[in-house]
C-alpha cells in the first residue's frame, strides 16, 4: 500500500483528495497538519497562498507522496475579493498543480467565516466542489 500525506486535516480537503485513490490503486491517505509559516493564517495573493500551499511539504524530504492545498483572498478591486486554493500534489516523484476556480465575494464579508461559507454556498460553488473539481482536473491532464 502506497501512502499518500495531505498536509491538512480540513475534511473538504480530505475528501477532494479522495480522488487520487482513484488515479493511483493500493494507496490511502494519511493527514498530517502541518503550518503554512505564513503569518496570521490567512493567505493574501496569489504567491502568499502559493509560498504557504509549498511550505506545507518542506520537511518532506524523503520524495513521500504527498497533497498540499492552499485557499487564499485575491484582491482583485477595492470591493470584489475572491477565494482560490493552489493545490501541489507529488507522487512517485512527479509533480502535478494547479490553481482551482475563482469564488468571488464582497469584501465586507471577509472577516466573517460563518457569513462567507453561507454566501458560497448561496452564489458560488461551496470549498468541496472548488478542491473536486481542481484535483480532478489536474489529474486527467
């Protein structure tokens, strides 16, 4: 059996990555938190959440499989934000990332978990569909 590391132990993480049990047979998915090193938690911009997403795997040292994925807040005007995650994925010493889908909100609700689920699950697509999609897709390619 052939484990695979995910970096977090959120379970919409963990069940977007179930896919790769698909893709590679005889393995199973070991979660393990590790800090992004980014301070406040929060990622802002696109090479803030990239840099946390690749911190995630730095004591990874001996080529492990592992998952690591990263949800970060784009500024793209004064009032419109957007959520993204980068998801950097490495098995049997290859390397497969990508960027999910934008999911646009109002800055006022940026502060506010609880409101900003809602509002993502109201006008956008929730946190588990954004992770499915892109893991799926960096799969096929």
């Amino acid at each position: 059996i052939m484990d695979i590391y995910l970096t977090s132990t959120n379970k919409d993480k963990l069940n977007a990555s179930k896919n790769i049990l698909t893709k590679f047979n005889n393995s199973n998915i070991i979660c393990i938190e590790y800090d992004s090193k980014i301070m406040g938690g929060q990622h802002y911009g696109l090479e803030e959440t990239k840099l946390g997403c690749e911190n995630r795997t730095k004591h990874f040292s001996n080529n492990e499989n592992f998952i690591s994925i990263e949800n970060g807040f784009i500024k793209e005007t004064e009032t419109i934000w957007y959520d993204i995650a980068y998801i950097y994925i490495r098995i049997n010493g290859k390397i497969y990332n990508g960027w999910t889908e934008k999911r646009y909100f109002p800055k006022y609700l940026f502060n506010n978990t609880p409101k900003l689920i809602e509002y993502f699950e109201t006008y956008s697509i929730t946190r588990f569909n954004q992770l499915n999609n892109c893991v799926l897709e960096i799969l096929n390619e």
